[in-house]
C-alpha cells in the first residue's frame, strides 16, 4: 500500500543539526502560541519567577525570599518537633504545617515541570525534554523534600524517624537560590582529581599507622590491639586528632608512632582544606573580576568618555558572571538594569521578541538599555547563551549619572538603539535645508566631544 508523497518524505529520518531542529521546534511552539497564547504567556510569565528569581523583578524576589524561610522554617519545626515537651503541646500546629509546606512545596514542582519547555535545552520535546529536567540535581533534591510525606500518607507502617530524618533534605533546596553554595559544588567537580589523590593518602597512611600499631601494641594489648580492624578504629580517631581515649598505646614505641601518626594527621587533613580553600577564592575571583578602564574602552558606549566620567561610570558599574541559559532579561518584567556585554554571547527569545528578536548578542551590546531608560517591561526574553561577563548599571545609578552628565541619555541612546531610517521631504533644487539625519549626526558628535 503506498503512501502519498509528503507522508513518505516526513518519514525520512532528518539530518539536520540539533540547534535547527530545537529552533525550528519553538517556532511551532510560538505558531501555536498565538492562537491561545494566554496560557503560554502564563507559562512564560510563571517560569520567569520560578527560575529568574530576583531577576525577574519584585514578584520573583518576593518569591524567592518566601520559599527560603519557609524551608528554614521546616527544618525548625522538625527539630522542634523531636522535643518531646514540645511534641505533646504543638504537635498538631506541627503537623498543620507539615501539610501546609507539602502542599506549597508540590506546586512548586508541579510548576517548575510544567515551565520546562520555556528553557530551549528543554523545548525540542515537551514530554521527553521535561523527563530530563526532573532528573536534575536540583528536581531531585524537590523531589526528596516532598516524597516523605507521599510515603507516610501511603504506606502507614513506614518508621516515621526515617523519614523525619529526609524531611531534612530540604534544607537542600537552599542551593538553588545561593550562589555560594553553586560555587562550591563547581570547586569540588573542579578538584576532584586532587581531592580523590587526598583521600587516597590518607587511606595509606591509615593503613601503615594501624599496621605498624598491630605490630607494636598487639601483644601486649590484644583486646585493644589485637585486630587490624581495631587498629584502623585508632588511626582514624588518631589522624583526625579527636583521641577519645579509649584505645591508647602504653609501650614506649606505640607512645612514639601515635605521635608521629597525630602530627601527620594535622598535615593530611590541612591538604583537602588547602585544595579546596584555594580554588573557591579562585572561583570568586573569576566570577566578581574587576571593572577596570581598559575593559571598559572595548564597549562602544564608553569608549572616547571623559576622565571625570569614565570614573563615575566604573564606580556605579557590578560584575557578574553569569552561567549558560540564565536569564538576563524576562519579557514583561520591569527593568531595573541594563547590562554591557564584556565576553560571551546572549539569545533573545520567548514572546515579545521585539527589535532584534531571535539575534544574538555579543561583546559590546547593551541589553535592557531602552527599557531603564524609558521605566517600561523588557520587550524580550535574553538568556545566556555562553558562560558570560556583564557589567550591570542598576536604574538608580543610571539616574544619578544622567542628573550629573545630562548629555549622557543621548550618547547611550546613540550607541545602543538603532537609529531608524528618515526620509527627506521633496525639496525645490534651490532650497538649503540640513537633512535631520545630518543634524542629528552633528549633534551626537557635539555631545560625544562634550563628554
């Protein structure tokens, strides 16, 4: 039975690369979209607080703020609860809220699974895309904080000390909102070679210590020492110099190794701090780098600015590194900074593209500047498309500069917006008038040597 020949040309397997297809995929989505776009806009609207956060503007800051005390608050209450005098009186506020936070902390996931598609790594296929989003570290972690509850409401007979015990988890999704904590996480995947080559010296030097204290002290103590097991039990407490006493060597020689053991104890646990101390000062080194004038001579906009501005301007400015697919800006959202692009490269997508939809920017672009200056909602949604540097101007150091430097609107209007195209009037060959383009060129080179 043949088939007509579009549906045997739909069969073929297509070649074309992921980034075409994911691309071609929110075209779709977006074709879609404008025929309901209500519950797309709602989407966007809603994975924009959930994963923006204070970037997206008060909502989502607000948000945030919510949903890191009511995780502190949990992890309180559970150890509150475990007090039996307080167990008796508010056991039931306890458990009141227990339910309360189960049920805040499920919509939340439900949500973030349902905004997945609005992250292009995730748009390319809904269902298949959203299966890959919750197993992510961070879904995971959702995942457990709220599973003790499913279990216990389900399986009556479960121990309730064990799954107290995962309550506790939540304290976890607190690393979704703190930047230090990602930081740290990424230092340690950094220095896991070193880290791991760490811990295998340790294990030798345990091993060695507790063989050479089998050696020594087993005969005379065999209850103490008499095993390598036990032997190790004296390592470790002994490396790590927290000596409880229980197991202590009476002989001349066991006195001498376990002083030699305490005092390489103090040098092999100072290594992994060392390690690991070092590469997060580091990291934030790298990801707060200093705004410096040579940096800022590469942005159009800044480049040929006064002494006396350029040091105004690098006063007001913040750095921020900023990882692949965040976003930048949020569409709708208030701004409340624009940002200079120093490295790495940023998509404009989602609904309400506007001037530049789906382009990509780059070193020397200025994102949000149209919007700070005008107090309007971001016209696009930009996300990091790299890992990237910016250099952030908030709305109210932008408006202190302008009072200071009035003349400071034209010129990032000149260098940030494109100028639209005028079209002269018809003129009589004898008339004289300067074209507005000409005029206004001259003017933004009056105002570029003024400043």
């Amino acid at each position: 039975m043949s088939r007509p020949p579009e549906q045997a040309e739909s069969s073929i397997p297509s070649w074309e690369p992921r980034e075409v297809r994911q691309q071609k995929r929110l075209e779709r989505a977006g074709a879609s979209g404008q025929n309901n776009p209500a519950p797309r806009r709602i989407r966007h609207r809603a994975h924009g607080i959930l994963e923006a956060g204070r970037s997206s503007g008060r909502l989502g800051l607000a948000f945030e703020i919510f949903l890191i005390a009511l995780i502190v608050a949990n992890a309180l209450a559970v150890c509150l609860d475990s007090v039996p005098e307080l167990g008796a009186v508010y056991g039931r506020f306890f458990l009141i809220f227990e339910y309360a936070s189960v049920a805040i902390f499920s919509v939340e996931y439900v949500l973030r699974v349902w905004t997945a598609p609005e992250d292009p790594r995730y748009a390319e296929r809904p269902f298949r895309d959203r299966l890959r989003y919750m197993a992510q570290p961070y879904m995971l972690i959702d995942l457990v904080a709220i599973a003790p509850a499913y279990v216990a409401l389900f399986v009556p007979f479960a121990d309730l000390r064990i799954l107290r015990l995962f309550r506790l988890f939540r304290l976890l999704k607190i690393a979704r909102y703190s930047p230090a904590v990602t930081t740290l996480i990424h230092v340690l995947s950094i220095e896991r070679r070193a880290l791991f080559g760490t811990l295998l010296l340790l294990l030798c030097m345990m091993s060695i210590c507790a063989e050479g204290m089998y050696i020594v002290e087993g005969h005379v103590q065999p209850h103490v020492f008499g095993t390598l097991p036990n032997c190790m039990y004296w390592a470790v407490i002994t490396l790590t110099t927290v000596g409880y006493g229980d197991a202590t060597p009476i002989t001349a020689a066991g006195r001498i190794l376990a002083g030699v053991t305490a005092i390489m104890g103090l040098g092999l646990f100072a290594l992994p701090v060392g390690i690991i101390a070092s590469a997060f000062v580091t990291e934030i080194h790298r990801r707060d780098f200093v705004v410096t004038s040579s940096m800022l001579s590469r942005i159009p906009l800044f480049s040929g600015l006064d002494i006396e501005v350029m040091g105004e301007v690098m006063a007001a400015l913040r750095s921020h590194m900023v990882a692949p697919h965040t976003p930048i800006a949020v569409a709708g959202e208030s701004a409340t900074a624009m940002y200079f692009i120093v490295s790495g490269l940023a998509k404009v997508t989602g609904p309400g593209k506007g001037r530049g939809g789906g382009s990509t920017l780059g070193p020397g672009d200025v994102i949000a500047a149209e919007a700070v200056l005008n107090g309007s909602g971001h016209e696009a949604t930009i996300f990091a498309h790299t890992p990237m540097r910016l250099l952030a101007l908030s709305s109210q150091d932008l408006v202190i500069l302008l009072r200071k430097f009035p003349r400071l609107r034209r010129r990032i209007q000149k260098t940030s917006f494109p100028r639209p195209k005028k079209v002269r009037r018809q003129q009589a060959p004898d008339e004289a008038i300067l074209p507005i383009a000409e005029a206004d060129e001259a003017q933004a080179q009056s105002i570029d040597q003024d400043l």
